[in-house]
C-alpha cells in the first residue's frame, strides 16, 4: 500500500524519500512546480477579474472543466483506496492487541479532529466573505450543482445501500462506493493468502494507473484555479481573495490549537511531554514542512521512533496504518471546507445535517492515504457524497490547497508520530529508559554541533 502524499505536485504512488538538506540543489527549476505554477494561475486570475471582470466571469467555464475532469477519477480512487486500507490491516485477530488499540485510538482521535474542524468553522465563520459572489451566482439562475432536494432520515440510510455494484460507479454514489468498498476489502480478508495476493497486486497495480490519471488531470489544475479564481473576483471583487486568506490563516490557528491542546492533554494524559517529543522529531518536522508531504519522513520514523522506546513491531503496525486511517490533519481540513462552502453557498445546516457529514468523513477521510493531493481529492469525494453541498468552490479552494497542506502534513505526522508512542504505552510495548536514553544523546549531539 502506498502511503500519504499530501503533496499535489507529487508524482503518485512514487515513494517519496527523506529530503537531505544536500539535495536541495537538485530540486526541479521553480517553473516546473505545479505548487507555483497555482499560486501563479491565481495572481493572474485575480489580477483578471479586478481588471476586466466582463472578461473574467465567462472564464468560470475553465474552473468547471478542471471539476468534471477530477470527479471522473474520484469514484475509482475512493474504492481502491479503501480496499486496499483495509486489506493492509491484515487479520485483525492474528494483529491482536497492538492493532485492535491502535485502531481504536485512531478512531476516538480523528473523531475529535473532524468535530475540532466543524466547530472551529462556524465559530469562525469561515467562508461568509464570499456571500456576494456566490448569491450573484445564483441570482443568474446557477444553483450549486451538489445542491440536491433534502431526503428523509430513512431515505438517505436506504440509499447508502447499493443495488447495483457498477451503478453506484456510474451515478457517482460515493457513500455506495464506500459501502462496496469496505464489503470487498472484508471479503478480501476472509479469502486465503494464496487467493487473496494476486488480488491485492492487480488492485496496487489499478491504483498505479489510477494515480497517473489523476496527475495528469492535476497538470491542469492552474488553468481551473485561474478560471475559477478570474470568475470569483470579477464577480465580486476583493471579497473572494479576503476570505480565502481568513480561512487559511484560521486553518492554521487550528492545527496549532489542535496539536498544543488535544494531542498535548493525550500526551499529558500518557505522560508524554509533547514539547520534548516535537523537539525529538524536529528535523522531521522541518523536512515535512518543506516538502508538504508526509510521506517524505515516514522511512526516517520507522527507524528513528525505536529508538525513543517504542518497539519494532508496534512501530512497523501503527505508523504505516496511521497513514492511512489517523490523518487528524486532513479531518481538519474536511470539516472546516465542509462549513466553507455551506456558508459561502447560503446552504444551512444544522446540528444533525452536521453529525451526518461528520460521519460520512470518518469514512471518506480514510481514502485520502495513497491519493495525489489526497486530502482535496478526498475532500471532493465527501462533498459529493453529501448531496447538499455545491461543487462549484472547489477549483477555488484547490487555489490555496497548496498553503494549506503544509499544515495538513505537519498535523499528520505529529498525530501519527504520538498515536504510535501511545499505542506502544497502552500495549506494554514502550521502553522509558530507552526514551530518556535516546533524549540524553540528542542533546549531547546537538551541543556538540552548536
């Protein structure tokens, strides 16, 4: 199985190695970076809609190409992703307790950072800015094409049930996707070794090609985001961009109030000081936010976790497995875009509409492990699924995914990274003396460098 890769400019199911610092120089040329070439598209679209906004408005058309071309991969993806999530976890009766605690935890985690986002979100009101364009939108007749007429509680539970495995491929039922997805990873599990590996092969080999398509689709990402960018400002004005950039800089307030708090009382609560921690993973941390990708330090904490304390074998079962079902990063991110585009679409949604959508994201932010950009890929996927939400603020929130998963993969690492030495704690699989040893070199080695 491959491992997360919240970076969009990554090549998908390429593993991606640590980064020394002596490689730096070997970096592509900044031109060729799909990241800048975004934050280039989204310059131009701006600069665009202020300057000739009766130009600009036409351009949305751009934005909605880039939309259909990433709903095509999105039933496919979601579906190997899940698939091969859960056949990776094995028999969970042969892992025993490390893998029944660890799956636990990532459930309890990444439940409380789903609600975190959710709250965070209409606390902060995120997305209210973008009212103008959006009701200029729909003045012009253009309701939100997610929008769909409100089904009764039994209509929705009947309809996450397939009747027809394709169908549900071809209607884009995403919660029917993930339903025969978790079936066929489960019918996976009870089939021998024997039978079951060439299955697994024929679906990581499926989900090479699938991550090819996606990233050629992603190569056309700055031409939608200037679209949908130029459609945004010409609409509105500066509203659009002010509110882009309220949501990244609350994104970021929450991911640290996430980290300091949540993950600090789970680490209090083990005794963990967390700060001593960060400081362990310190260089992991700075590759990551780097490269955006937390797939980049996952061989680096395979071996440098042991070393804390943890043994070999609950570090060898959680830290991969966290890689694809505790992303407390990416849950942020799903709900507070999930509020995002609720407010800026005038699409309410109470208390009970919101434990729903939470609900479908424990599932769905399961499939953003192995998907190029995977957290935006996914989060389009969740978005679908609800039936209620509008697509059209996608392309413009891809526009600033590219700030946003630094935060993403930075969150994700330290979640994973502190969930492995939990486990470890809770399955009597942890060293203390081997954690103060390893701290004491650290800082032995560090001062003798300084």
């Amino acid at each position: 199985m491959h491992t997360t890769t919240s970076d969009p400019t990554a090549i998908p199911g390429t593993p991606t190695p640590p980064t020394p610092a002596s490689a730096t120089s070997k970096r592509p040329s900044i031109w060729t970076n799909l990241g800048f070439q975004i934050v280039v598209a989204m310059v131009l679209g701006a600069a665009t809609g202020f300057l000739v906004p009766e130009v600009a408005v036409p351009l949305k058309v751009l934005g909605d190409i880039f939309l259909r071309l990433i709903k095509t991969a999105v039933a496919p993806l979601v579906f190997l992703c899940v698939v091969v999530g859960v056949t990776s976890a094995g028999d969970f009766k042969r892992v025993g307790r490390v893998g029944l605690i660890a799956m636990l935890y990532f459930e309890v985690v990444s439940t409380i950072a789903l609600a975190v986002g959710l709250v965070a979100g209409n606390l902060l009101g995120v997305g209210k800015g973008m009212a103008d364009a959006t009701r200029a939108g729909l003045a012009q007749g253009k309701a939100p094409s997610g929008a769909a007429a409100p089904h009764s509680t039994l209509d929705f539970i009947l309809n996450v049930f397939p009747d027809n495995f394709i169908g549900a491929f071809a209607k884009g039922e995403l919660l029917q996707v993930l339903v025969i997805a978790l079936i066929f990873g489960a019918a996976l599990l009870h089939l021998s070794p024997e039978k079951r590996q060439p299955i697994e092969s024929g679906l990581n080999r499926i989900s090479d090609a699938f991550f090819e398509f996606i990233h050629l689709i992603m190569l056309t990402a700055p031409i939608g985001t200037f679209g949908a960018v130029a459609f945004a400002v010409g609409s509105s004005g500066a509203n659009v961009l002010l509110s882009l950039i309220y949501l990244i800089m609350s994104f970021y307030a929450v991911v640290i109030v996430f980290i300091v708090v949540v993950l600090g009382a789970i680490s209090t609560a083990f005794k963990i000081n967390l700060f001593q921690f960060l400081n362990f993973i310190r260089e992991e941390i700075y590759i990551v936010l780097g490269t955006a990708s937390s797939e980049s330090v996952l061989p680096r904490l395979l071996e440098k976790l042991p070393t804390y304390g943890c043994s070999r074998q609950s570090v060898g079962l959680v830290l991969p497995t966290g890689y694809a079902f505790n992303l407390d990063g990416t849950s942020i991110y799903m709900s507070m875009g999930v509020i995002f585009l609720a407010n800026a679409y005038h699409v309410p949604l109470d208390l009970g509409q919101q434990l729903g959508i939470l609900a479908i994201m424990l599932l769905t932010s399961k499939g953003a492990a192995t998907v190029s950009g995977g957290s935006f890929v996914v989060f389009a996927a969740t978005v679908a699924a609800t039936g209620v939400l509008p697509l059209e603020g996608l392309p413009i929130l891809f526009g600033v995914y590219r700030f946003m998963s630094i935060a993403i993969a930075t969150t994700n690492v330290i979640g994973n990274s502190v969930a492995t030495v939990v486990t470890a704690k809770l399955a009597g699989e942890f060293d203390a003396g081997m954690a103060q040893d390893a701290m004491a070199r650290l800082r032995a080695d560090r001062a003798a460098a300084a």
